[in-house]
C-alpha cells in the first residue's frame, strides 16, 4: 500500500493547510444528583402535604401508545438506532455506505432535497468487494504510516477528525460534528483530486471516507433550515 505522504505534495499540501483548522474540545461536564442520607433524591420522592410519612401511591401504567415523542425526540431517537447499527462495531466498511444512505433517507434523517444538493456536489459511491478493511482500521494503517514518514503532517490530525466523526453517528445532529465532517470531506477532496501514486484500492477507500463525512455533514437538522449545507458542499465542490 503506497503511503498517502506521497500523494500529498506542492499545491495540494498547501490546500489541506489552509483549509485546516485546530479543532477545540471543551471539558466534559457531568451532573451531580444530591442524595438525602436515606439514598434518595428530590427527583424520586413525591412529598404529599400533611402527610409526614412516605405513602406508597398506585394508579394504572400508563399504556406504551399513550407516550407521544416530539419530533426531535423521535429524531434523536432515529439517529441512535443507526448509529447502534452501523457504526458500534467499529466495522463500517464501504459496503454499508448505499445501505446508510436508504437508512438515513428512510428514518427522514436525510431529505430528498439534502439528497439532491449532495449530488449536485459529486457526491460518489464506491464499490465495495468484501476485502476492504472497515474505515476505521483504514484511517489507523495510514496515520500509521504517517507518523513514519511525516510525523508534523495536518493529515494526522484531518485523520483524527474522520475517526471521531465516525465513533460519535450517534451524534449527528450536533453542529460540531457535521462542521468537522464537513472539514474533512473538503480536505479529502483535496487529496483525491491531487493522487498521483495511489493504488485503485486506496483510492477507492479515501473516497468511501469522504463520502460517509459528506453524509455526517449533510444530516444534521441544522443544515436544512440554515443552509450551512449549502456551504459545506460549494466548499467541497470547489475544491473537487
């Protein structure tokens, strides 16, 4: 397998350059629940008034087709599903790209008309054989070589970005991730358009990858309404 260090040369370097910016990762912040000495909290105890001792209350269950979702809700609860399919494993190969895309579309994740913009951007599908390795372990084999080869190139970090686009589907709808998505689909259009050494194999996995981030950045429901779509793909489109 060529290494991509030597597809990444003059211009095309200079374009992944400026096109890169530093990702900034705020810190994770976690809730705290207050307990009473007893190991209940305020959100699990119901206090009735002139009552100073706890009643066990009973009423009828309330029937699973009474419970009404919001449409986000529901959404968010769409977006979970097929990320727990498709990507939990770690095994998203490029076979499973044209079965991500009926799901996205099917689920209403993906609109006809985010569809459409996606084509009209050159959007491609590569053939899938069964001999690939998963996205996953594509992006590990080539940050591998490059830390070899070219330890200060911005192609580890666009590397890094792809791996956590693709371990956090589940969070799609996150304005973060489909600007990161977005990053790197235009950085990678850089590299195929500027190949001169790599083998039809890899060639095919670098577009598989640049296809599944244009659809992270495609689908989250900020872009239909805010036309950042728009904006991602004509970066993309006019770097291809």
């Amino acid at each position: 397998m060529n290494s991509v260090s030597q597809a990444i040369n003059g211009s095309q370097a200079n374009l992944i350059a400026n096109s890169y910016g530093q990702n900034t990762h705020g810190p994770d912040t976690h809730g705290q629940d207050t307990r009473d000495v007893d190991g209940s909290s305020a959100s699990d105890r119901v206090t009735l008034s002139n009552q100073a001792s706890k009643a066990q209350t009973t009423g009828p269950e309330i029937p699973q087709e009474s419970v009404f979702l919001s449409p986000r809700a529901e959404r968010a609860q769409k977006i979970e599903a097929m990320a727990k399919d498709f990507f939990s494993k770690g095994q998203f190969g490029l076979g499973d790209i044209p079965k991500l895309i009926q799901r996205l579309h099917q689920d209403g994740i993906l609109s006809e008309n985010q569809l459409n913009r996606l084509g009209q951007a050159g959007f491609d599908i590569p053939r899938g054989n069964g001999e690939q390795p998963s996205l996953l372990d594509f992006i590990a084999s080539q940050r591998e070589q490059l830390k070899e080869s070219k330890p200060d190139s911005l192609m580890i970090a666009m590397l890094d970005d792809a791996e956590s686009v693709l371990k956090q589907m589940d969070s799609l709808d996150s304005n973060g991730l489909n600007q990161k998505a977005a990053r790197v689909s235009a950085q990678l259009a850089v590299l195929i358009q500027g190949d001169s050494g790599l083998t039809s194999g890899d060639k095919a996995m670098w577009q598989g990858l640049k296809s599944t981030m244009q659809l992270a950045a495609a689908s989250g429901s900020s872009q239909q309404a805010s036309g950042q779509l728009q904006r991602y793909l004509s970066l993309s489109k006019g770097i291809t």
